[in-house]
C-alpha cells in the first residue's frame, strides 16, 4: 500500500537516529572535559553529560518504536505517525536545548585570559552541530528547526550580550548569516527529499498498479474476482512478517503473490470453469499453468515481478515430493512459495466454487494441520496457525 510522505520522512529520520546517538554520545565527554578546562565545576559537566545521555536514550527508544510499528503496521495510520512526528520534535527540541547549555556555559570560562578561545570554540560547535544535522532532521523541516532555531538564537543572544566587545559583534553576526544559510541548506535538502521519495513513490505505485491488474486478469473469468487474491496475498504477508521476513521483503511477497495464478489466462475456459472432476488429461492441462504463469513473468528486471515467478512456479509443489509441476520437495521448495501454499489452499478451501462449496474456517486450519510436513512447510504451518485469527479477521471484513 502506498504510504504518505510523512510516513517516509520520518522513518527516515528515526533510521538515521542511531547514527547520530552514537556521534553525540561520544561527542558528549569531549564537550564535558572542555567544560571542566574552561573553569566550569565538576559537578555541572556530569549533570550537563547525564542530562544528555537520558535524552538521547528517549529519543532512541521512541525511534525505535516507530521503526517496529512500521515493520508491523500493514496500513500505518495518520494519527500515529502525527503522534511520533510530534514526540521525536519535542525530544530533538530538548537535545538541541541542552548542547546549547553546554556551550553558553563556555561564556563564563575560568581563566578569563582564554575566554575569546572558548567563545570560539562554542560558536564552531554549534554551527557544526546544525550543520551536521541537516542530513538527519533534514527530512523533517519543523523538527530540524525545532533543534536548530533555539540554539542558534540562544548562541547569537549571548555572543551579542554575553561578549560585551567589537569581536563578539561580528562573530554574531557571521553566525547569523551563517545560521541563515545552513537553514536555507537544510530547505534545499527537504525538497530533494521529498522529491526522490515522491519519485520513487510514483514509479512503485505505476509498478503495482500494473502488478494489481495483472492479478485481476489472473481472475477475470472466476466468480470470487479479485477478492481471493485480496485476502491469500494479504495472508502471505501476515506470515511472512511472523516468520521474520523484514517488512519490505513481506510487502514484496504480498504484492508478488497476487500473481500465484496468473498461468491460469492460457488455460482454456472449458477446462477452468469445469463444474465436475477433471478427466486425467483435464488435470494434466491444468497442472501447466504454473508454468505457463512462469514464462509470462519471465525476464523482467522488476524485483516484484521476479519473486512472482518464483512464486507462481512453485506453489503447487507439495513438501515430499508429489506436487507439481517439477515434484521437488522440501526447502528446494523457494520459502516464498511455500508461504504462498499454504494460504492459496486455505483461502481456496474456504471460499465456494463452481465445483464445491465454501469448507468452514475450522475445517480448512485442521486440514492444513493435517497435512503439515507432507503437503506444507511444518515450521510455517505453526506459524500460520498463530496469525490464524488475524487472517480470520481479514477474511471476514474481505468476503462479499
């Protein structure tokens, strides 16, 4: 499902947020013994380093917790992406507030004799704090300048006033213009930003727009349409998720299997939509079509599409052998055709036909379970049985 720009940036912005830990928190002690040499007590360097570290932690473990729900979230929801947009700003705000305390601390270094040295060293800091992170909150402008506004503005505040002298004039006014143009740096980053996510985001979108009708025309001349697909491809990616697959390569599952029948368009509509057994030689026509759905997708420098090959070619082969169209078994059996297996038969068990009707939901799992280490990969069949009532859930809410 496409996401929103929102969501983009700031997974983006939480993914780059353990680089930047790591940066800070060894940047921390260096700020910690400059404050020590510049006169400022002891004691005041290790709340400040304390202060900082606890931020930092909050900020990583908020991250975190988006990064997880976005692995685990199907369709991310506005509400909650607003809701950690919002935290990440408020915890990035008190980072930023908190390196400017380090550095306005300079301006009461001890001995006086090297005070201009330490004002200098607290204005290279803090324009190379924002600078540097541009390319981490850049993605988000109101976060990046929640971090960037106050500390510059407390920096350039006590510069003018703390300074007292011709020096400190100037060197305020380079930092403005310096803060103008790094804030200006970090609009051109959001635009590019956004333009490469928007890019991106318009030719997957084209790509599974052409995957969707495919799929459709897989189904065109059955009577459950597209909703058999609907509900065997999300399941797929349900059990992807649940045996480790990360969320990208489940989502590429999800949109790949959509495509397990499209080897039925070269099978003839007399055989397909047949009410009653098929003749052996029926049967063996129809157990072409995964290689048929095979060669329609061959050759394609398209990720999805290449895994829908896989997964169109093999998810009739059973686990000891006797599926077909090759009779391999076991793990030469691709996993993602073996995800596929499973919920293709579940859903096709389930849901009515011309030639049967619907099997209730708990006779389907039992056969499934029946049928584990034979017919099915025995390790997924467990964890199809866990994400069972979730695939419940989607049917009921997908079935017409």
């Amino acid at each position: 499902m496409p996401k929103t720009l929102e969501y983009y940036r700031l997974l983006y912005l939480c993914k780059m947020s353990s680089t930047a830990i790591i940066a800070q928190v060894v940047f921390a002690p260096i700020v910690s013994l400059i404050l020590v040499g510049a006169g400022i007590p002891t004691s005041w360097a290790i709340i400040w380093n304390i202060a900082i570290y606890i931020i930092l932690f909050a900020r990583v473990v908020n991250a975190k917790k988006f990064i997880n729900y976005a692995n685990e979230s199907f369709e991310p929801k506005a509400s909650i992406i607003h809701k950690y947009t919002n935290m990440q700003m408020l915890i990035i705000m008190l980072v930023g507030l908190c390196w400017a305390t380090a550095f306005l601390l300079l301006f009461y270094a001890n001995p006086t004799e090297n005070k201009t040295g330490y004002h200098m060293i607290a204005t290279a800091f803090t324009a190379g704090i924002i600078a540097v992170a541009i390319s981490v909150l850049g993605s988000v402008p109101k976060i990046f300048l929640a971090f960037a506004i106050p500390m510059a503005t407390l920096h350039i505040a006590a510069l003018t006033f703390l300074g007292g002298d011709q020096f400190h004039f100037y060197a305020s006014i380079a930092t403005l213009v310096g803060m103008t143009f790094i804030i200006a740096s970090s609009k051109k980053f959001s635009e590019h930003f956004d333009f490469n996510v928007t890019q991106t985001q318009t030719i997957k979108d084209a790509e599974l727009d052409l995957v969707h009708r495919l799929a459709k025309a897989s189904e065109f001349r059955d009577e459950e349409t597209g909703e058999h697909i609907n509900r065997m491809s999300y399941s797929c990616y349900l059990l992807a998720i649940e045996v480790g697959f990360s969320k990208e390569k489940a989502d590429l599952i999800h949109y790949a299997s959509s495509l397990h029948d499209i080897g039925k368009i070269g099978i003839s509509d007399t055989i397909l939509l047949k009410e009653s057994k098929f003749t052996p030689e029926e049967a063996k026509i129809m157990q072409k079509h995964p290689l048929i759905g095979a060669r329609i997708l061959d050759n394609s420098e398209s990720e999805i599409i290449k895994l829908a090959k896989t997964i169109a070619e093999f998810h009739h082969e059973k686990m000891d052998g006797t599926g077909y169209p090759h009779g391999i078994k076991g793990e030469e059996i691709p996993i993602e055709a073996r995800i596929a297996s499973i919920c293709d038969v579940f859903d096709a068990l389930t849901s009515g036909r011309p030639y049967k009707a619907a099997w209730s939901n708990e006779k389907a799992l039992a056969y499934i379970i029946e049928h584990s280490g034979t017919h099915f990969d025995s390790k997924l069949v467990n964890a199809f049985m866990k994400i069972y009532p979730q695939i419940i859930e989607y049917t009921a809410e997908h079935t017409s």
